[in-house]
C-alpha cells in the first residue's frame, strides 16, 4: 500500500489547478475565497481519502462544490443601488393616511392604548392582553373599550395634539 503524501505537498501540487477552477467557475474577486475553502474542506477529509485515490478530481470536485455555495450565498446578499424604490406600505404604518388617528391613539394613557393596540391592531383576544398588561381579561377588555370611547371622542372634536396634524376649519 502507497503511503499518503503530506497534505501540505498536496496544497503546493494542486494549488495552483484549484485556483484556476475557482477563478473560472468564481470569477477574479471570490476565487481565493473558493480556494481557501476548498483546501479548509480538504484538509478536514482527507484523512478519510484512500491513498489511491485521485486527488486531484477529488480536490476539483471539492472546488466544484465551495463555489456553488459561494455562488448561492452571494446570490442571497443584497444588491447595493443607486436609489431605493419607492413602495407604499399597506400595513397601517404612519404616512397611509391615517396619521391622525395614530396620533388621536397616542394620546390615550398607557394602558388604554396599549389595550386597544394589542386588541383591534394585533387582534389578540383580552386573555393575551391580560397577560401582556398585567392584569385581568375583563380589566382589559375595560381599558380597551374606555380607549375607543376616548379616541371617538378626541377625533370628533377634532383636537390632535400632533405637531404634524393641522384641523380643517369648517366654514
């Protein structure tokens, strides 16, 4: 039986081949990366490796594969731009046009707003916002319908205390 050469020798004759495959299959920029994790996957198999195998379509083989995954993780990464697109959101966050409402909302005391956040926003049952607030299902469900009763009042005078929010006057 041939005994194995050094892995270090194998580095040095191989090397340069495996280097070529990542900068073909890579490109110039990732093919040290393929290389470099190509011979890290190496080292750690090939005590396993018999010692007639062929290393070097081992070694090939193993670039093959560290540069799909290099390809596929640097498909997953962002794509920097010039300028962002400009997408609407339809999740009721601030700017939809109703601003004055979250506002009214924001002036509710803690725990009415939290209660009619966590109910009619998350739609949690007053069970959850008990848990959530600290308290009982019916003191929840209190704290929720004192907070709708104050917000219907607040948007029907019209008082938004908003920095942003200026009341149409009605002739």
């Amino acid at each position: 039986m041939v005994p194995k050469k050094p892995f270090e020798l194998i580095v040095r004759e191989h090397g340069p081949t495996v280097l070529r495959v990542c900068r073909v299959v890579l490109g110039v920029d990732d093919a040290e990366d393929g290389w470099s994790e190509t011979f890290l996957s190496a080292l750690k198999a090939y005590p396993e490796l018999p010692a007639d195998a062929n290393v070097q379509a081992w070694l090939v083989t193993i670039a093959h594969r560290r540069s799909i995954d290099i390809l596929r993780a640097r498909n997953r990464r962002p794509v920097p731009v010039d300028e962002l697109p400009v997408r609407p959101s339809a999740l009721g966050i601030p700017g939809d046009g109703h601003g004055e409402v979250l506002d009214a909302v924001g002036q509710l005391p803690p725990k009415q707003r939290q209660a009619v956040a966590y109910h009619y926003l998350a739609g949690l049952p007053y069970t959850d916002v008990a848990e959530l607030l600290g308290g009982t299902p019916d003191a929840a469900r209190r704290a929720g319908a004192d907070g709708v009763k104050a917000l219907r009042s607040i948007l029907a005078a019209g008082f938004v205390s908003s920095p942003g929010y200026v009341k149409e006057e009605t002739p």
